[in-house]
C-alpha cells in the first residue's frame, strides 16, 4: 500500500463534513496522523461530526483524533496547536478549510446592499481570518519539524464574481495572504499554497441539488447559472489533491500560487473516487 505520508502530523480546520473531510480521509489515506478540528459533536440539519471523521481516518489506515473547536474563538484555536505541541511536538501540514457555508447559503446572490453586515464578519472570520490565526499557531510547530506545508482552501471566486461580494474578497484576501506569507516563510523551508476546488459534492450541495428534466442533479446559484452536481468534484478529489500537494518534494516550487484542484489532478495525474477526472469548467 502506498502510504506517501505515514509518520507526517497534519491538522485539517472545518473536517466534519464536507470539504475538509474529504481532505482528511485522503491524509489518513496516505498514512498522516489528522488532527480534525470542526463543532459538530452530534448530527444536525446536515451529517456529519468530528468523531466520525477522526474514525474513518484511523479506519483509512492513518491515526484520526477529533478536537472540538469553535473558530471563532481564538482560545479554542490556541488549545488545538497547544494539544498538537503536547503530543507531538512538530507539525507538517496545516489545511485551512473552515468557513461558514451553511450562513453564506441564505445570501448567495444578494448584492452588498442588500446583506445584512453580519455576512461581512461571518465570511470574513470564518475562513480568512480564521486561516490566519491557525497560520499563526501552526508555524511555530512547523519550524519545529524542519519545515512543512500550509494549505489555504480559496476559490476562483478570488479573481472572479462567485456567489456575493464578502464572499470574493475573502478569498481575494485569503490569496493574497498565501503569496504574502510565503516570502516570508522562504527561508524556513515552509511552503504556502491555496487550491481552488470546484463545484464539489458537500452534504450541503446534495441537499439543495434538485433532478432536472434529463435526469441529472444540478444546483443553480443565483446570478451565476446552473451548474451540473453529477459532474462535479468530490471531496475525496479534493483531498487527493492536497496530499499529492503535500507528498511532493518540489512543492516549494509552487509556494505562493494559487492553483485549481483540476490543474492538480493534470500535474500528478489524479482522478476522482468514481475514477473521473472532474471537469475544469465546473468552477464557482
């Protein structure tokens, strides 16, 4: 069994459902020990909860442990690091994935004037700024291990209008904080990267996707058009992305860029869990 990652530590933020439990999976895949961070501790409106992620990393053959956490709160944040240093030590990746999806849904496609300003905080927090505070709990640990990686889960939505305006300046910011921070982690051996998925097949997505008349689920996004869930990427794909990422020697070379789960799976020749390689085009 290829194990790329056995005996590497990471920490992957927003891991109970969705994207950063198919990032996840995929570490413990490939061997890493994954500390998943997420506040469901009991299934709601949608499935999923940190426990049952941290099992089936350990079932995948890697070592999963659950922490609650809240990212809003930075003591929480500063517990998860703290708990990592108390066990291991050292740190080799860190996945910034949490946001607030299920609050960005209600606001898809309303113009700034139109949105409440909590939307403003709530994207803004709950993904920029919480990626940076993680960031900065993360390094330390990272320089404790000789080095390692940072991914910054971003969007298209940085260079193109997705979904609302907070939502675009957040990943805009979110983008140019990974170029930022890696000219100064250059000479620390640590690589920053965002990865841009694409439409991906969340909990959250299947939920609002409906059957249209040729028989195939799709999920229209207000002001953007319809696009096709079957096609899209799971989050499994999404997660192959980022250990290939993590696994390759040369990753330095692309510290600072940002760069799409597509043009991943072509650089090292990845193809989703159904054996499709997702399709370009799909992007929000």
């Amino acid at each position: 069994m290829n194990r790329p990652l056995f005996g590497k530590i990471a920490v992957v933020t927003g891991a109970s459902r969705g994207v950063g439990k198919g990032i996840a999976l995929e570490l413990g895949a490939a061997g890493a020990t994954v500390y998943v961070t997420g506040r469901s501790v009991a299934a709601g409106s949608l499935p999923g909860t940190v426990s049952e992620t941290a099992d089936q990393v350990t079932a995948l053959g890697g070592k999963g442990i659950a922490l609650v956490c809240d990212h809003h709160s930075d003591e929480q944040v500063a517990h998860v690091f703290e708990r990592v240093r108390h066990d291991t030590g050292r740190l080799d990746l860190l996945v910034n994935n949490v946001f607030s999806s299920p609050d960005l849904g209600a606001w898809l496609g309303k113009p700034f004037w139109e949105l409440p300003l909590a939307a403003w905080d709530q994207v803004l927090d709950i993904g920029t700024r919480s990626h940076y505070v993680a960031s900065v709990h993360a390094v330390p640990l990272l320089f404790a291990g000789g080095g390692g990686l940072i991914v910054n889960i971003s969007s298209a939505g940085a260079r193109q209008y997705s979904h609302n305006t907070p939502y675009g300046v957040g990943k805009a910011a979110l983008d140019k904080m990974t170029a930022d921070m890696a000219v100064e982690l250059r000479s620390r051996d640590v690589s920053v990267v965002s990865v841009w998925p694409g439409l991906v097949r969340t909990e959250l997505v299947d939920a609002a996707a409906r059957r249209a008349g040729h028989g195939r689920s799709e999920i229209e996004l207000p002001g953007e058009g319809r696009f096709d869930v079957d096609a899209a990427e799971s989050p499994r794909f999404v997660g192959r992305a980022v250990t290939a990422l993590a696994a390759d020697p040369a990753v330095r070379d692309h510290s600072g860029t940002a760069v799409s789960t597509s043009d991943l799976a072509h650089r090292y020749g990845l193809t989703d869990v159904d054996g499709a390689a997702p399709s370009a085009t799909n992007q929000t």
